[in-house]
C-alpha cells in the first residue's frame, strides 16, 4: 500500500494488533518506506494530541484499554466466590477496567493483593471487561528500602536515606525484628499500601550504625540512585535464557584463549590468544585474538533485560560488592567466559607487523571455550620465571606468544605516544565483617599492561569496522583540552621552572614531555595532578571527535558488554553490519542513539561519584581511630576556602580549612592554583609536601578535616599580629600578584 492510511484505518490496525504498534510496525503494515515515514509520525502525532492514542516508549496503543499481557493486583473474593483483578498501570479516562481471572486446577492459590502477570482476553456483555489467564505470580521480588530505624511506643519508622524522600515507613511491632533506635536497617514492603496513612514495612536486616563500615555502600547507593534490585520481569527473562547453540558460529573451541583478570574478579567477559604470523610477508608479525561474550545474544533489543540494562547504564563496583547491570544468571554465568566451558563470543582477529601496527582485523560470531582463567600476578609471576601447577604448561604455547606481541604493540605505543600520567590506584582490602583492614596501591605489572594493549586494539578495530561500513555506533570521544585549562597548565608548569610548548597544535607527546621533565623532581605529583585537572571528561556520543588521551582517531568500547551498555551497541552494530543474525541493531535504537549516548554517559557519571563517596567513606572509617595522628601528605586541591592535601599513606584526600593556616590573610590564584599569605609571602600549590595532623573523621559523609603542621619540611611563618577573620590586609602588591597580573596583561 503506497499511499499514507487515513486516521480511522490506523486506529483499525492498531485494534487488530495490540502487540505491533510501534511506528515500525505501522509502517511496515501499509508499506510505507523512505520520506513518507515523516507522513506517518505526523498523523499518529495528530492522533495523540487528539487522546485517540497514547505513546508508551516506540509503541502506541488506544489510552483506553490494556495490553494483551499486563501485570494484575488481585482483589478480595465477591460474595460468590469468583476472583477479580486489577491493572497495576491503567492510563485511560474511562474507569479502571474489572478482570475476572479464570484459574485452571493446576494454577497455585492466589491471594488478596497478590501480583500477577496475566493474559488478558475482551469480553462484550459482562459485569467484568476482561478475562485473565495466570502466566506466573509475581513476589519474589518486593520492594526493598534502605533507611535510619526510630523506635515508638508500637513498633516504629523508617526514615529512608535516599536523596530528597521525605516519605515514612511504618513498622508494626511484630516486623521490627530486634531494631534498635537509630539503626541503619534494610526493609521490605509489608501487605498494601494503605490508602491514608503512612505505608507499611517489615525490617528484614539490621545493618547496626549508619556510620560502620558494613553500611557504606548502601549509602552510597541509594543516596546516588542506582538501581541495586531488578525487577521481576528482568529475573525472569534471564532465568528463562539457555546456552546459545553453535549452529553458524566459527567454531573457536579448540583455539586456547585464556581469560586474565584480577584474582577477585565477579565475571569473565573477555579472552585472548596470539601466535607469530606464518605469513612470509608479514616478518617477524603476529597475529592477536581477543573474543568477547556474546551478550547481545540474550540481551535483544526491547526485552526487559535490554530495557533495565539502558536504565542503569553500566555496573558499578564497590569495595565489598557490585551492582551488576545484568542479573547474575547472565553476568555470571551464560556470558561469563568460564574455564572450559562453551560460551558464545564475538571475537576479532588481529595481524600486527613487527613494529606492532595493526595490518589487519577480522571480525567473527563464534563459539569458544576457555583453557585457563588466570590471574595477573599468577600470569607475571610465570612469564619471570615463577611458574605455578596451573601456568607452567601454558608457559611456552599462549604465555609467551601473547607477551611477545605486547612488546611489539608497546613499539606501536611510543610512536603514538598516548597521555602518560602516573596516578597510583588505591585497593581498599576488607575484613569478612566489611572492616577496612589495610589501603594498598595496586601494582602495575606489565600483565596489566598487556591485556589494556589488547583491549584498546580490539576497540580500535571495531570502530575502523563500524566507520568502514558506514553503521551507526556510539563513539567514545576524549577531547582536548579546552584553552583556559591549557593556560592554566602553562602557568602551573612555568612556576615550577618547566616548559610547556606553546602555539602549536596540542599534541599528548607534549603533554608527555612535560611530565618527563617533572619526573623525579619534587615537581613530579603537582604536574601529574595539573594534567589530569587540565583533561576534558570522556564521553559517548555519535560524533567521532577521536579519543585525545590515548592519541586514536577512531575508538568505540567493544570489550566489555556485561557491564557497559556502550559496548552492547557496539556488538549489536557489529551484527547488523556482517549480517549475523535478527538481534543486531534495532530501527528504534538508531533512532535514540543520541538519548542513549547521553544517557549512559551520565549513568557512568554517576557510578563514578558513588565508588568514590564510597572510597571516602570507608577511608574516613579507617582513619576515625587515627585522630590526632600526624601524617606526611602533598597538596592535591586548591580553593578559596582551604587547601586539599593527600595522605601519602592511604591516599585519602583531607580538607585544611583556610582559617586555621596561620594569622594572615591569603590570596586565591586560580591561574596557577596558589594560595599566598599577605604578610609572609608563604606560598601554598598542588603537589607541594605537608605535614598535617588528622583533626576530624566522619565515616557517615567521609569527611576529613586535617591542621596544617609543616610546609616543604618547614614549620609554619609566623602571621601578623591576630588579624585572622578581620579581612585583607590593605599594603602593595606581592611579587605572587605582580606576576599574575603580568600574566594576565599577556592573555589579554
């Protein structure tokens, strides 16, 4: 049918299939096809603004009636015995629809304000519009909450800690559960919600003080929004899922990719292998394979896993646990590359030359089979010479292959010269009762190194793929500097006696010469610290403006689908540009690339502050025995309020307020980021050495407050005369704002 359907014949179809209505399916259904599409969205906008259809995400539907597969509550038996439901979502003007639920003897007992998802059937001629037939009961999944316990008289309140809820629980006596006043407790909702009055809860762990240890991630989590419980639906669909089949796939099993991961590490979603290239053209190259779980096999786009994966964007990782974006059943197990076990991958074959540039790359839907899953320091350990039962006979066939191609790929690297700074990882290491133990620095072995190498290959080649094929992807974009920040930089650089070129197009080798220079000198952590403040946030986005810090025009996240939505894209984008299948990328997804890209780069965003919240909390925790404690730490932040200095013990980031530095008064730069004394010209800058005394810890927002001791191994000048508090001092410039003026006249 070439010409547009009128309203009346939309609003036919639209009955007639309650299950296709999305504009794709519309337009399939009259075959409309290219501009006339514009057409189509125009009607169907009319017919919304009209209140003859209701948009609900891609799909449109008659506001007043329900979907063929709806979730129910279901009511108290009538006087005759029969049962009735009602729709958990009803949208429409007309009165709330009635549905008998027609049961089978097979079908469980069901109970007053029991959910269901049912199939529902219109009936005309009844007291009831529709009939339901049970498809399963929902409850094994309540709605759970986090919250601060306050004992009454008969049982108590939950005062939820999310950010913003001003809402109350109630907790009848018997659901108290032993809480005490004051005590961070885990809860679940308990019967109905009642309609007036405050809704009703059961504790069903008591976590003790807000301010321990076992707490802070929780905290973190629900001050910050993140999704920690699927729903049923989500539980559902993967527990329904079953290892993919080979049928077309390459069959990759006898290949021995092996996984490296850390030794606490939740899931396996990447393997490599690597051998010499047999091609006499290609002297003394190598050929590179990295292989991917295929989680676009079970994740497809519109199911409700694919849904609540959008929503939450990505995991999110925590000292003593992890928020997966997929339920376990996936995550862990069918798409986690598992010793020995056949799994469902996309993998990328790779040829480097001998100087590690990439000739090549060849992408596959494959089935592999993991021979070894080993960990860093096992894998290093073997490659010094320290071999263990697992890794000896691994040793000469896949060690040494894959480190000899790293070490052409590092060639590659220095060419490229991407940004070099050198931040040290903190690990917080737990007891079993969720108590720090320790804050170590995570090693960076070369085993490390090697598996980022082969990760940023890989995710090279599936953008040159994408691009070459001309299918839409989400790029991951780094972009440079912006000026301001570039100045600045230069500035910090050139107080400290070191170069910056200048009036030319950055470049991260310029950056990197930079941070040569500091190296070694007491200059080194200030410098590190200036470029990474100078860098612009990493983003997703269908714009490819390359990547600046690792020096790449063209970069996409392909190795880490299980728990990053950007790499879901990118796989499905891969199966629809080599034609491998019907769950590639969907119309509907092209469509809102831009939302997605936007959306998952501010879920990322958002885990980011929550692990680091929760890093500060737990430190704050472990330092709060320390107070009083005195401690060698450099000047990571500054501001016009006070000084941020890092503790060179645990990493932990303290605040000296501005009024407890000396008797003077002190001037801001945000230029070169100082802060300098009127009076004594002391000058205080990022990276200069301190000693500061632990003053206060508090676990529950994991603040600390520190008191400035020694400056660069020297104790504090004394200031003028008590003048703290009573404002500026009124003399001439210092030699600090001479020169920053001077500065500034330059800019301008």
């Amino acid at each position: 049918m070439k010409r547009i359907p009128t309203k009346e014949e939309i609003l036919t179809w639209i009955s007639d299939n309650p299950t296709l209505t999305s504009k794709r399916d519309i337009a399939r259904a009259f075959g409309i096809k290219g501009a006339a599409r514009i057409d189509l969205k125009r009607i169907l906008k009319e017919l919304e603004s009209e209140g003859h259809l209701q948009k609900r995400r891609k799909t449109y539907r008659d506001p007043d009636s329900l979907p063929p597969v709806s979730v129910l509550q279901v009511m108290e038996p009538d006087s005759h015995g029969d049962l009735f439901a009602r729709p958990m979502e009803w949208h429409g003007e007309a009165e709330e629809p009635r549905i008998l639920l027609v049961l089978k003897s097979s079908d469980p007992a069901l109970g007053a304000n029991d959910r269901i998802l049912a199939r529902l059937t219109e009936v005309k001629g009844e007291d009831h519009r529709y009939e339901g037939r049970l498809i399963r009961r929902i409850g094994s999944n309540p709605i759970r909450l986090l919250g601060v316990f306050r004992k009454y008289a008969e049982g108590g309140r939950i005062i939820p800690i999310d950010k913003g809820s001003d809402k109350e629980w109630q907790v009848s006596e018997r659901d108290v559960n032993g809480a005490k006043d004051g005590e961070l407790v885990e809860a679940e909702r308990a019967g109905p919600k009642n309609r007036m009055g405050l809704p009703n809860a059961r504790v069903i762990a008591r976590l003790g003080d807000p301010s321990q240890p076992k707490a802070i991630s929780l905290i973190a989590i629900h001050q910050h929004g993140i999704p920690d419980a699927f729903p049923d639906e989500v539980i559902a669909e993967a527990d329904k899922a079953k290892p993919a089949p080979l049928g077309k796939r390459e069959d990759l099993r006898d290949m021995p990719l092996i996984t490296i991961d850390p030794a606490d590490a939740r899931d396996h979603d990447d393997a490599c292998y690597a051998h010499p290239d047999d091609d006499p053209k290609n002297k003394g190259g190598h050929v590179v394979w990295v292989a991917i779980a295929d989680v676009a096999h079970y994740v497809t786009p519109g199911s409700a896993l694919d849904r609540e994966a959008w929503k939450r964007g990505n995991s999110t990782y925590f000292p003593d646990r992890v928020v997966p974006m997929l339920p376990d059943r996936l995550s862990g197990d069918l798409c986690s590359l598992h010793e020995g076990v056949p799994r469902a991958c996309i993998a990328v074959r790779m040829v480097l030359d001998a100087h590690g540039q990439k000739i090549s790359h060849r992408f596959t839907r494959a089935m592999m089979k993991s021979a070894a899953s080993l960990n860093y320091e096992e894998v290093q350990a073997a490659v010094d010479g320290r071999p263990n039962d697992k890794t000896k006979p691994l040793l000469s066939p896949v060690l040494e292959p894959l480190y000899a191609a790293y070490h052409a790929l590092k060639t590659a690297r220095n060419h490229r010269q991407p940004l070099e700074l050198d931040l040290p990882e903190r690990k917080i290491i737990l007891s079993d009762e969720g108590k720090v133990v320790s804050v170590d620095f995570r090693d960076r072995l070369d085993a490390h190194k090697m598996i980022e190498e082969f990760m940023v290959l890989a995710n090279v080649a599936a953008a040159e793929e994408l691009v070459a094929k001309r299918t839409p992807l989400l790029f991951r974009v780094h972009e440079e500097p912006s000026p301001e920040k570039l100045e600045s930089l230069r500035e910090v650089a050139q107080s400290a006696g070191l170069v910056l070129a200048k009036g030319q197009v950055l470049q991260t080798r310029h950056l990197n010469n930079l941070l040569e220079q500091a190296e070694g000198t007491e200059f080194d952590e200030q410098i590190n610290l200036s470029t990474l403040r100078s860098m612009t946030q990493a983003y997703y986005g269908q714009e490819n403006f390359g990547h600046f810090g690792l020096a790449l025009k063209n970069y996409a996240h392909f190795t880490s689908p299980i728990r990053r939505y950007s790499d879901l894209i990118v796989h499905r984008a891969l199966i629809s540009a080599n034609k491998w299948g019907k769950d590639g990328l969907s119309e509907a997804e092209i469509e809102r690339l831009e939302e997605t890209a936007k959306h998952i780069s501010e879920t990322e965003r958002r885990s980011m502050m929550a692990e680091r919240d929760t890093t500060d909390r737990y430190l704050a925790s472990y330092l709060s025995e320390r107070v009083g404690a005195e401690f060698n730490a450099r000047i990571s932040g500054i501001a016009k309020f006070g000084v941020f200095a890092r503790l060179d013990e645990t990493g932990a980031d303290g605040l000296i307020p501005i009024r407890t530095i000396g008797r003077e008064y002190y001037r801001f730069d945000p230029d070169s980021q100082t802060l300098t004394g009127e009076e004594t010209g002391l000058t205080l800058g990022l990276g200069v050495p301190v000693t500061v005394r632990l003053a206060e810890a508090v676990p529950v927002t994991g603040g600390l407050t520190l008191e400035l001791l020694t400056v660069d191994g020297k104790a504090l000048p004394k200031g003028g005369g008590g003048r703290r508090g009573k404002g500026p001092v009124r003399r001439k410039a210092n030699k600090s704002r001479k020169k920053s003026a001077k500065v500034k006249r330059k800019r301008k």
